[in-house]
C-alpha cells in the first residue's frame, strides 16, 4: 500500500540519489534558510490532484488511483546566461520522466512525460526561476 507520505518520502529519496550535490536543494517541509540571488539551488515538492475509485469492496481493500506530480523549482542568477538553468533543468526532468519508482510502502509510482517551463522575470528579480514538473500515479489501498 502506498500512502501519500510514501510517495514523498519515494520522491525525496529517488530525487538525492540522482541529483547528488549538484547544487543546494530544499524538500518541502525540511528547513531551509534560502540562498542568496548569485547561488543556484532547486526546490522540490510533491501536489497531488485527483484521485479515482478503481475497485469496490470491504474496508481496507478498496483501491484508489491517485494523480500527483512532483515540482522542482530552479534558481539560477538572473545576470548569467541560461545554460546552468538549462542543463540542471533536463536533469532533473530526466530523474522522473518515465521512470517507475518503489516506495516504502511496497507501492510504486509510475511517472509520465514532465514539462520544463521558464517563469517570466519581473524587471527587480535577482534569480530566474525554472519549473520542471513530473506527473505519476499510483494506486492507494483503503
């Protein structure tokens, strides 16, 4: 059974194996004191959306499929180029997307296509912003 705290801690462990100190990062819900505008750092978070019934039956064996994703947020100063955003951008798409992943629970989470998206800039912004976000689903024992 996979419980929503299971498919975060499945997020949080699957996203330091494969980032590594790449550069600072905050997971949701962990303490954090925020760099300063001229240090690269990521932000990860799990959002979960919907939710389906996919079987009836007695308590503790109803199954429900659940819809989630998993958002990273970038930071990279707003005065350097765009390649370091880029570049830690696809790689953290590429942590997810499409993957299966186990979680404590002895459920898995099933990644789909992500999305990679600029957040626009106001003019006295010192850090450019960079979302990459991953749907998943998984199926919740009830």
């Amino acid at each position: 059974m996979t419980t929503l705290n299971d498919a975060r801690e499945a997020i949080y462990q699957a996203f330091d194996a494969g980032w590594g100190s790449r550069t600072l990062r905050q997971l949701e819900g962990l303490q954090f004191t925020e760099p300063g505008p001229d240090v690269e750092w990521i932000r990860v978070v799990m959002r979960n959306f919907t939710g389906t019934t996919e079987t009836l039956g007695d308590p503790s064996n109803k199954k429900h499929r659940r819809n989630a994703s998993v958002i990273m947020s970038i930071f990279t100063p707003a005065d350097g180029n765009m390649r370091p955003g880029d570049e830690h951008a696809q790689f953290a798409l590429d942590i997810f997307e499409s993957k299966n992943v186990a979680t404590p629970g002895g459920g898995r989470l099933d990644f789909i296509a992500g999305d990679i998206r600029e957040v626009p800039l106001d003019a006295d912004e010192k850090s450019r912003q960079i979302e990459v976000e991953v749907p998943f689903e998984f199926t919740q024992t009830r």
